[in-house]
C-alpha cells in the first residue's frame, strides 16, 4: 500500500503537468491601452544658493563656508514660513589641489542652501538679501500635495477611457461583451525644474518693475491604464 501510494504522488505533478499543458491557449483575447492628464500650475519655487572658497589650509576654508552659510541661513531663517518659505541647508564639500607632480597646494570648498517655498514673491525677495552666497539654480517645481489632489481624478478618467475603448473593441469584432483579465495602472512621475534666468530673479529682488516677470508654468500630471480583455459571445 506504501509502495502504491508513493506512486501515486510521483505520478500525480506528471499528471498535472499533461493536463495544464494540454489546456487551449486563451482564445479572443485583445491587449488596449488609454491614457488621461490634466495640467496643474506649478506651485513651488526652488532656489539653490551656493559659493566657493579656496586657501592653503582646509580649516581656513571650511572656516570661511561657515561664516558665508551661517550668514546666509540667519537672513532665510528671518523670512521662512511653513509650507510658504522653507529653507535647509544642501551639499558642504572640501577637497585638496594637487600640483602636478603631486602633493597638496591648497583647500577648495562649496557650500550650499535651499530655499523653497510657494510664496514667489517672499523667495523672490529673499534672493536680494542674501549676500553671502550667490543663487547657483532656480527653477519651479509641482508640490506633492497638489499632485496628488489631482492623481485620482487623473486614473478615473484613465480607467474610464480604457473600459470604453474595451466596449467598443468588443461590439465592433461582434461580441455582447468582456471580462478583464489583467490591467496595470501607472502615472507621470514628478517634473523636473521649470529654470528661472538669473535676471528675473535679480529684477524680483530689487523690487523694480518686472520688464521679465517671472512664470510658473504648468506641470503635466498623467495617467496610463493598459491590459487585457477576453472578448464574450
């Protein structure tokens, strides 16, 4: 009886294996794919500040970013507001010269701060206060929050262009109906920076009439349905 029943659960995954094998491929199947976006204003401004410093002696240079960021941060600190003007400190890095034949010549440094914040006009500003550092990058960016306030809205629509398109495919080939045998969904990922011209910024901070305002733009927010159906009699 042992013998028969270690035969009988060898046998069983060949068994298995035939009948699987021997099921007819899917037949009437169509692949489809839809896709939705909207456009949001972009809502957050970026701005990188940044400077260099250069000496003989890697404790003079790292003494001289410091003094530079710690000026810089109290100007932003007196400006930040949450979720209106934030500010953070960015890249502190120090490296040695060499000279050509080798050996150490000198000390090279940079420093950096952030600020970002939806308040245009306050980062605008603070750009003609900080005289410590100088403005390395600026750009506009979409926050979180305003994408995803968006986003569902977005894949509804995505997943209600898909299930029409899989209504039509079905009644133009003849069939009553569909089943759907797999999806996926998949949306934009964040935008990188709208640049800001150095000279917009220069005329914001000033306060002098803005001959170059600056603009926002709008960011693309957008989602993709895509799968499968069985096409039904």
């Amino acid at each position: 009886m042992k013998a028969l029943a270690l035969v009988a659960a060898a046998t069983m995954p060949l068994l298995l294996h035939a009948q699987t094998a021997a099921l007819p491929p899917p037949t009437n199947v169509v692949t489809l794919s839809a896709s939705a976006s909207v456009e949001v204003p972009k809502d957050l401004l970026n701005v990188v500040f940044s400077t260099t410093r250069e000496g003989p002696e890697a404790a003079g240079v790292q003494a001289q970013l410091r003094q530079a960021l710690d000026a810089a941060l109290a100007e932003a600190r007196r400006a930040a507001r949450p979720g209106a003007l934030e500010v953070q400190t960015g890249n502190f890095s120090l490296s040695p010269r060499y000279a050509p034949r080798g050996g150490i010549t000198g000390w090279q440094g940079t420093v950096e701060l952030i600020v970002e914040g939806r308040d245009t006009q306050a980062v605008a500003q603070l750009v003609g206060r900080v005289q410590t550092l100088s403005v390395a990058r600026s750009g506009f960016l979409l926050s979180r929050e305003a994408r995803e306030r968006v986003e569902a809205e977005v894949a509804a629509e995505a997943i209600t262009r898909f299930r029409a398109r899989a209504d039509g495919v079905a009644r133009q080939f003849g069939f009553s109906g569909w089943t759907l045998r797999e999806v996926q969904l998949s949306g934009s990922e964040p935008g990188a920076f709208q640049p800001v011209s150095q000279v917009r910024m220069r005329t914001l901070a000033v306060g002098v009439e803005e001959a170059l305002p600056v603009e926002a733009g709008k960011a693309t927010v957008s989602a993709q349905v895509s799968g499968s159906v069985q096409l039904q009699r």
